[in-house]
C-alpha cells in the first residue's frame, strides 16, 4: 500500500530544483560533505544545510558523522514510495492506452 504522506514527503522534497541538484550530487558520489556540496555551486553553506535536512526528513539521503565533518549519501529505499506510486499510475494509463487503440480501431478498421 502506498502512503500518501510518504509520497508528499519525497515530491516536497524533489519539488525544489536546488534541492534536486543537490540530491543529484550526492547520487553520483559514493560519499559527500557540506563543504564539497557548497563547492562549485552558488548555493551558501547554510542552503545547502537545510536542503539537506529537507532530504533527510523525507528519506532520501542519510549521514555518517566523522569527527568535525558528516558525510552524505543517497538512500536507495528513499524513492520507493515515489516508485510504487508512479507503477500504479503506470498500470492506469497502461489500461487507458489498450482502450484508445481499440476505439481507434473500432472506428477506423
């Protein structure tokens, strides 16, 4: 079963494309820190901070505290909630779609 609270949590969080771009970069790296995130972006430290207190509460990325710094990385169980809800607006416009092409073919034979 889907739980809509769940999937809001994940869209909110993917809605902001610094947010996205952000959850991009740590997809791509095996591990990354705030201050390699904030490097080469025009996005202040503390931007970077909450967007990803944003990804953590919605279950996309987790840290790894070492000494003075944390490390980031994706959490791949993040984005199933936004999977299961999108393959079961898959299976309806799936349906919809063998509907219309029977029609189609109803019409014009």
């Amino acid at each position: 079963m889907i739980q809509p609270d769940t999937v809001t949590s994940v869209m909110r969080a993917l809605a902001d494309p610094t947010r996205r771009a952000v959850f991009e970069r740590i997809v791509q790296s095996d591990e990354i820190t705030v201050v390699e995130l904030t490097r080469g972006s025009s996005v202040t430290q503390g931007a970077i901070s909450q967007h990803l207190k944003a990804l953590k509460q919605a279950g996309l990325v987790c840290e790894r505290p070492e000494g003075r710094k944390v490390y980031y990385r994706a959490e791949p169980r993040g984005l199933e909630p936004l999977a299961d809800w999108m393959s079961h607006y898959g299976a309806f416009w799936r349906d919809r779609f063998a509907d219309l092409r029977q029609l189609l073919k109803d019409i014009d034979p």
